[in-house]
C-alpha cells in the first residue's frame, strides 16, 4: 500500500521546532512557533489556569463523553467573549456555537461544513501571506481557494486598496477569511475606518467572512480585540467565527477552541447546528472535555475572571515592552529593517512582527547565530527576552549589516 508513498515537506512551523530541538548550541532563541513566553523564556501554565484546573480535579465525578457540540457552558461563555453579553441575534437564537478541538478544529469544521452545503458553491478567500495551515485546511476539504493581497513590503504595512481590488472578484457567498485581530504572520490589522468599509464591501458584495480569532486580548484587550467581529456580526447575515483559547489561556496542548456561526433566522442557524454536528460526529465524535472546563471555570467565576484577564494583560504589555526593546536595540547599531526605519514593530499587533528579514538574513541567523525565524522573516516577538535582547540585535546587526 505505501511503497510508492512520496515524503511530505516538513510543516513549516513545527519543522522549525524540531530543527531548533536538535541545535546543541548555548543561547538559541526560539522566534519561530506562535505560542506566548515569559521573560525566563517559557510557556508557562498560568497561574489561573492551575488553579482552575485543582479545583476541577477535586469536583471531578466522571471522564463520560461530552455532547458533540461539546460542554455546554463553554460554548456559552466562549460566544459571550467574542460576541459580547448584549448580542441580540445571539438572544434571538440567530446564532450557534460548538467546542471544537482548537482553532483549527474549528477551521476544519467551517470548511467542511461550507464545503457541504454551501450554496452557490463558496471560494475560499486567504490573504497574501497568511497564517500557513489556511490553505491545508481549505484545501483538505475540497474548497477553492483564492488569494487576496495583503501586506504591501514597499510601505511594510496594509495593502488596502490591493486587497479591495482583489476581493472585487469575489462572487455572492464566497468566504473571506480575515484574522480577527493581530494578523498572523504580518502584525498588520486593519483600521477602525478600515474596518468599517471592509464589512460595508462585504455586505454590498454578499460575501461571508470567515474570521479566524485566535488572538482575542493580544492586541489592545480582550472587549477591544473583538469590536470589528463585533460590527461584522451585527451587520451581516451570516459570519463564520474561529476562536481558539490556546493562546489567551495558554491551553496550546488540550486543544480547546470553538466555532461560532451566525445565520439568517433561528432556523436557519437550528440547521447549521444540525450539519456541523454531523461534521463532527463523522470526524472526531466529540470534543476532549479538560481545556473547556478549565476555561468555562475561569470564565463563570468573578475572582478567576479577573485574575485571567491581568494575566493577559502582563503577557501583551511584554510582548510590547520587548518590541519597544528590540526597536531601541536595533536602532542603537544602525540597523535599519526598512527603509522608514523600525518603527513599524511597534505599530504591529499580537506576537508577530513581519520584521522584514529576508530568508537568506533568516538562515545566516540560524546558522551563525541559533536564532531560529520563520523564513517568511516572521518573528514571534513573545520569543524576546531581557536576557536575549541585546544578543538578538547584535546578531540581527550582524546579519543585515553583511
Ligand atoms: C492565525 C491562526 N489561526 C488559528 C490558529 C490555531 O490555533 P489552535 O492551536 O487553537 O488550533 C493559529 C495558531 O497558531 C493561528 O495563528
């Protein structure tokens, strides 16, 4: 059966991972994989999330499967976060919501679910670069996909017109998938004005966002994060949302996330719920219970919610305090990313700064320095330390300065 099997490419981000696992140098820094680090470079548990998770050992009565659409106040409290308490279409029913396994599970289950009973037939809409599994997932599930341009590298921010211009060419029911916030790999977000004529266009055109929201809180806050989806969803018919609590509760490994849809008409929405769940049930059955409870926990309970939400706010005053470090590095020996300057990586949102590094600066980093990038010149600046800062700009000066 697989003599004739071909070898696949290493993924491109967790090929990085393993490549960074077998470099015995001292001092690597890992800028490469989207998961959060503290100044001792970890990924730590947050300390809510431990507490919740003791609490829920101790009233732990039964490991029986959850319903397909997963456990109950999760869902509930997940479409709370993103929508917000006073939805009406979500009071009116117009909206359902299921546990998925993470953000990408989510994904799939869209694609699937778009890939089975849309009508007319939706393309698929990613944008020029994107978050690299975008295209797997679509693809995998048998949709069309097209390319819309996104960042301009001359001005290194939003190619605005160029994305209008491109998504003109999109056809009534067509999905776009738009990262909610702290866009993945550039940094670059829309503006509030942006914003606004991006979901006038969609609702002119009738095409269907797809909106991909793994970083709500990362930006500027957890209520801030989500006023675009927010517009979206009060003003167009039907909107797909991808939210993921990997990154904002730090539960990469229990693979938690949720897929929210928005229809027409409560029974419209009855039966979307009805397809995805058969989605689901033909897929993985059912959504691992352990993630959801921990966050439902922490979500339902005053004290616990407060203490999530300035835990996240310490990560993103980092990641934006090591962006101030590394700008003001890079700036004291003369390095110039682009031609304006550094300034742009503090403009940028989330973890990632599209720093303008070219593949060949990548791999000198790799090689000279055990600084491990994305090739795209991607870097996760959550991967910046007080400890390694200073190296980081001397071996970024080194290399672009060749
Ligand atoms: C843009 C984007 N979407 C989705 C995901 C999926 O996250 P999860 O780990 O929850 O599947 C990620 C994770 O890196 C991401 O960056």
């Amino acid at each position: 059966m697989f003599e004739k099997v071909a070898t696949a490419p290493p993924d491109a981000i967790f090929g990085l991972n393993d490549l960074m696992a077998r470099d015995r140098r001292e001092g690597k820094i890992n800028l490469g994989a989207g998961v959060y680090k503290d100044e001792q470079g970890k990924t730590p548990v947050m300390q809510v999330v431990q507490e919740a998770e003791s609490r829920l050992l101790e009233k732990q009565a039964s490991k029986s499967y959850l319903p397909i659409e997963g456990l109950a106040s999760y869902d509930r409290l997940v479409a709370e976060l993103i929508l917000g308490t006073q939805h009406s279409r979500w009071q009116r029913g117009e909206g359902v919501v299921v546990q998925t396994p993470g953000g990408t599970g989510a994904l799939r289950v869209a694609a699937d679910l778009v890939a089975g009973h849309a009508e007319p037939r939706s393309k698929v809409w990613i944008s020029t670069p994107t978050w690299p599994n975008h295209p797997k997932v679509f693809a995998s599930a048998g949709l069309e996909i097209r390319n819309y341009r996104y960042f301009d590298a001359a001005r290194n921010g939003l190619g605005f017109d160029a994305m209008m211009e491109d998504l003109e060419q999109g056809s009534a029911g067509d999905l776009v998938v738009l990262h909610g916030c702290c866009h993945n790999p550039t940094g670059v977000d829309l503006s509030a004005e942006q914003q606004v004529v991006m979901v006038d266009f969609l609702a002119q055109r009738r095409l269907v966002p797809m909106v991909d929201f793994a970083y709500q809180g990362f930006a500027f806050g957890v209520e801030e994060d989500a006023a675009w989806l927010r517009l979206m969803t009060e003003r167009l018919p039907e909107v797909l949302v991808a939210s993921s609590s990997s990154k904002n509760f730090g539960l990469y490994n229990e693979r938690v996330g949720a897929l929210t849809v928005l229809a027409e008409s409560p029974k419209a929405s009855a039966a979307v719920l009805s397809q995805i769940k058969q989605v689901v049930r033909a897929n993985y059955s059912n959504p691992p219970n352990h993630g959801a409870a921990v966050v439902a926990m922490v979500l339902s309970d005053s004290d616990l919610r407060q203490r999530w939400l300035a835990e996240l706010a310490q990560m993103r005053q980092r990641i934006q305090d090591m962006r101030r470090r590394l700008t003001a590095g890079l700036d004291a020996r003369g390095v110039r990313l682009h031609a304006d300057g550094n300034g742009f990586i503090n403009q940028q949102n989330g973890m990632f700064s599209y720093s303008g590094l070219t593949r060949s600066q990548v791999h000198a980093l790799r090689q000279r320095f055990a600084v491990y990038a994305m090739d795209s010149g991607r870097i996760n600046v959550a991967g910046i330390t007080s400890s390694n800062v200073e190296p980081l700009c001397d071996a970024v000066a080194a290399v672009v300065q060749d």
